[in-house]
C-alpha cells in the first residue's frame, strides 16, 4: 500500500482488530442478553418522530437499533436471519457468539492460534447438532402439551397468557399433510376500556358499513366477494364526445348510470334468490347511488377492500372472488353466523364472526395502554410462531437450560476422545453453552455460580436439568412444560460459532475515509 494510501485508510493491526471485535460484540451483547428470559427486562424504543415503544424482542431491538459499526453489523446481520427464519433466538444467538468470543480471548492470550481454535470450533459445532436429534423430545398433539410449547415462547415477551386462544387459532387454520400458513391468523389491536384477548372465528375488518340505513348486526349471513367497481369511472383515454343540446347529454347521462344499476341489479336478485342477511364486500368502489340501492334492498356493503383481505375472507367464509356480475349464482357465496360493527375509541370495526370451519380466523387484543397491547401483540406472534416452528419439526427440545447443560456435559466427554489441539475449541464451546442458562438465572435474580454446579451434578446422573427461575431449585423442565423449538436451538448452534470463527480469524481492519466521511455525514 502506498503512503499516500495509508494517510487516506485507517489500518488496525492483529491485536487492536481483535480487541474491537470483542469489545463491540460484548457491548452489543451487554444490551440484548438482558431481554432473555420470562423475567427479563424491558426496552423502551423512541423512533425519529418521538412515538415511544417497549419490547422484550430481540427482533424487534436489532430490526430498530442503527448499527454501524462493522462488527456489530455482522453479528446483526446473523441475528436478523435468525429472526426471519424462526422469530425467535435472537437475544440467545448473540449471547452465545459474546460467549464464545469471551472464552477464546483467554487462549489467545496464551498466544494459540486462531485457526487451532477454529478447527475445534467446527468439531464441537458438528458433533453438537448430531446431539440435539438424541435429546430432542416428539411433539405432542392433546391440548394441554400445546399451551405449554405455546407459554414456553410467549411468556418470555408479556405476562398475559394467550396460549389457549393461540392453540385455537392454528387449529382452525391446520390443514393435515400441509404447512401452517401463518398468513391466515391476523392480529388486531383494539383501544378498549378493559384489557382482554378473543379469538374471531372469521375476520375483522377495521371499517364500518358505508350508509347509515344498513343493517349494523346480522345473522345466518350470506357473503358475496366482489371485485368489480360499481360507479362511474373515467375513461382510460381522454375522448370527447360532441353533444348538440341538453337532451342528449341527460341521455348519455342515464345510460352510464343505467350501467352502473344492472350490476347492482343482479346483485339484488342473487340476494332475492337466497333470502335472509346479505353482505357485500368489494375490492373495488362503490358510489352514494349504489349505497342507496344497496341500503334499500337490505344488503350492507363494504368498499375498496385490500386484495389481501378477499384472499382471507375466501379462506375464512368459503366465499370465491367474483370479477364479473355474469357470474352471480348462489354456489360463489359465502356463510357466517353472525355479522356486526363495532365502534372502539372512535374506529369502526366489521366483525364476521362464527364462521363453520374457517381457514383464517383474527386474533382481537383489547386495551386502554398501547403500550401492553403491543407487548400482548408479540407474545401472540410469538406464540404462533412456536407453533408453527412445532409442527414443522414434529419435536422439541427440554427448556430452562436443560438442553445446553446436556451438550455442555457432552462435550466434556467428547473431549477425552480428541488430539489436545482439537480439545481447545471443543472446551471453550462447552463453557459458552452454559452462558445461556447463567443469563436465565441473572435476569431472573439468581445466583448462576452456585445452581450451575448442582445443574451439572444432576445432569451428570443422565436427567434432564433445568432451572426453576422462581425458587432457584433444579427441575425436569419436560414435568413443568417447558420446552424450546429444536430449529431455534439448532439454527443458534450452527450459526453462532460460524460468525465467532470469522472474527476470529480477522487480524486487520482496513477503515477508508470514505467510510469515515459517511458516519459524519449520518452522525450530522
């Protein structure tokens, strides 16, 4: 590199790039590992405009958090792809890359190799996920096993417990021989006088009826999805239209409207044809003529609906989309018990409600503090995330650190069995599994140094130890029902000692002034 070069880049040697790279990935973990845990603390997030928000996910942190520096930004980068992938481990993944990173600082003191390390890394990382298939526990499908797996996840987020209302939802929503579409569960915050949590077997709409003589509740409803426009539109290409006096342009006049009112003809008829109830809701707009006919036939009707909700409402109703009122006959429409709109802090809501065997249904969270709707909201997610997560794996893996003492316990054993350079990697994997649970107990107000050794005693015998984060005793975490999905397990155990062995091996760090020109310029 020229002079010239080195006055314009920032170069660190070996052991200053090391030393940043394990200072800024403790400093990052120093604010995420505190969230872990049904007892860990809360964020407090203010966005740019000062609205504030507060989450115990390390999702939701490490998606709102700026991250420039580099380090920080490719731990960040693991934790967001462990967020897309299983919408959890978060917090857990970059507690256990700081850990690894932490323990191997101490040998590279005694100058060790990076590589030396690396290398026992990788074999403690392979023979780890070859573990998790021999712990791991088969799912269970009765009801009171699923609120478990559902608590294990959503009580680390909010105290409120929605793991019945949640175990319902994917019922509803579970096709046999299929994967749950998650896409089908919609989850609606509603500002209301007492807080409380509902399952709507169907969907909630947030507005209201579009005339005031429309029926606002409604039962054994029949459902008609539309998308076709019921007003008048412009004309996609300009065109005049030469007219020699006023009777021909009331003409023209009437029979543009004439069009308009066939359509909401046949749809008056399809509604003579079946009787009762009748709602209608359209993709598309409908104007005050329309609403008029509609309102006097006793349809009630929705407009300009979201192409998304027609897709939920055809799986909610069993409804097909209609685009051509030709096509109007009885078999395209759709059923629910019960129809109403409500009004909450001056927002009007639809619900479609009692639905026979719907495919989507809506999950309503009621309260005055936005703040404790928005924990409750990703306590929900969570728990049908950990589902879904379930139900894909077909098993489970025992919680409250039981799985980490296990393999930390395993790999002590294994490493009798190697070369002593290999022993080096496979040790300092051991010590850092047991960061997790350590981090369990801190956050809840335990003393980790001395439940860790009974843990390890216990588990020593071949019994599962977890920790009761209550009362400090060990316990078999499958009697209490706490479990962990076996794909975040495995996704933290495969991804965190790829990202600790790349920081391991940098030995410079090359910043240029343009680099350093941009950070001004966001700092500015």
């Amino acid at each position: 590199m020229s002079r010239r070069e080195e006055q314009q880049s920032q170069i660190f040697k070996k052991d200053q790039a090391q030393n940043i790279n394990f200072q800024s990935c403790h400093l990052l973990n120093d604010l995420m590992k505190t969230n872990i845990g049904p007892f860990g603390s809360i964020k407090m997030l203010e966005s740019e405009k000062g609205e504030l928000k507060l989450t115990k996910s390390g999702g939701e942190l490490i998606r709102q958090l700026t991250i420039i520096h580099p380090t920080a930004l490719l731990i960040g980068r693991a934790a967001n792809a462990q967020d897309k992938a299983f919408h959890d481990g978060v917090s857990s993944i970059i507690c256990f890359i700081s850990a690894l990173l932490e323990q191997s600082e101490y040998k590279l003191s005694d100058r060790i190799h990076p590589r030396v390390l690396v290398k026992g890394l990788e074999k403690a990382r392979d023979f780890v996920l070859k573990q998790l298939d021999e712990l791991s526990i088969p799912l269970s499908d009765t009801r009171s096993d699923l609120c478990d797996y559902v608590n294990s996840s959503a009580l680390t987020k909010s105290p409120m417990n929605v793991s019945n209302i949640v175990v319902d939802a994917i019922h509803c929503i579970k096709e046999e021989d299929k994967q749950i579409d998650m896409d089908r569960v919609e989850v609606f915050k509603i500002q209301s006088a007492r807080e409380s949590a509902r399952l709507v077997k169907g969907l909630v709409l947030e507005m209201g009826f579009r005339h005031d003589l429309m029926a606002k509740k409604m039962e054994k409803v029949r459902i008609l999805a539309l998308n076709v426009s019921l007003e008048l539109e412009d004309t996609v290409v300009k065109t005049i239209m030469p007219v020699s006096n006023a009777d021909e342009r009331e003409r023209m006049t009437i029979a543009e409207r004439k069009f308009v009112d066939n359509k909401i003809r046949s749809i008056i008829e399809l509604r003579d044809a079946v009787g009762g109830d009748f709602l209608l809701v359209n993709g598309k707009g409908i104007d005050q003529p329309s609403l008029d006919m509609l309102a006097h036939a006793n349809i009630s009707a929705l407009r300009r609906v979201s192409r998304k909700t027609l897709q939920r409402l055809v799986f909610a109703c069993g409804c097909r989309v209609v685009n051509c009122v030709d096509d109007l006959f009885p078999a395209v429409l759709g059923y629910a018990e019960k129809v109403t709109e409500e009004e909450h802090n001056k927002v009007k809501y639809v619900f479609i409600d009692e639905v026979q065997s719907p495919k989507a249904v809506s999950i309503v969270l009621g309260g005055m503090n936005v703040a404790n709707l928005d924990l409750t909201e990703t306590a929900v997610k969570s728990g049908l995330r950990a589902l879904q997560n379930a139900d894909n794996d077909k098993k489970l893996l025992p919680g409250a650190g039981a799985t980490e003492i296990a393999l930390s316990i395993k790999l002590q054993e294994y490493k009798k069995t190697l070369e002593a350079k290999d022993r080096l990697g496979v040790e300092i994997f051991s010590e850092a599994l047991l960061s997790i649970p350590r981090t369990l107990m801190k956050n809840s107000g335990l003393n980790p140094s001395e439940i860790i050794g009974e843990m390890l005693n216990e588990a020593e015998t071949g019994e599962l130890a977890g920790v009761d984060l209550e009362t400090g005793e060990v316990m078999d975490p499958t009697v209490f029902g706490i479990y962990d999905n076996y794909c975040v397990k495995r996704g933290i155990f495969q991804s965190a000692p790829i990202v600790a062995s790349q920081l391991l091996l940098v030995d410079e760090i090359i910043q240029s002034t343009k680099v350093k020109e941009a950070k001004k310029k966001s700092e500015d």
